[in-house]
C-alpha cells in the first residue's frame, strides 16, 4: 500500500480572506479538527471549508509543495489557480 499526503488550503466561512495551508494524511480528518477548535493556529477563525487537496505518494515533495504555497510567490500562485 502507497502512503498517501495532501497538501491541502482551507478558507474560513466566517473572515473569507483567511486561508490556511497545510500538510496531512487524512484531509477529512484534519479539517474537523479545525473546525472542532483542535488546532491553535485556525481556532479563531472557523469554522474553514476546504477548498483544495493535492495528494503525493512522496512525503518529500509534499512538503517542498506545502513550503512552497507558504512563500510570498506561492500564496500568488495558489490564489490565481485555486482561490
């Protein structure tokens, strides 16, 4: 079995300029998680809907990609094709 990990970017319903990025195996899993008020970084701003998941096979490169999205030219390139 091929481990999978998603890069994925949340938006919040509530203050729609915030987004958040972020890396994991379980995409559903992970935004209940913001939304239940279990990550510290997103609590204050849920609840967040999902707005895309990119998954990898290689744990490495979905990383470099999640790093990458959290750059300045990254967060361009994200709200161009994904937001």
């Amino acid at each position: 079995m091929v481990d999978k990990h998603a890069v994925y970017i949340l938006r919040s319903t509530r203050l729609p300029d915030r987004y958040y990025v972020g890396l994991t195996s379980d995409v559903s899993g992970r935004l209940e998680t913001h939304n239940s008020g279990g990550s510290l970084h997103t609590r204050k701003d849920r609840p967040w809907r999902l707005v895309v998941s990119l998954t990898f096979t290689n744990a490495g490169s979905a990383l470099a990609f999640e790093k990458y999205l959290k750059t300045g030219s990254g967060r361009a390139c994200a709200q161009r094709h994904f937001v």
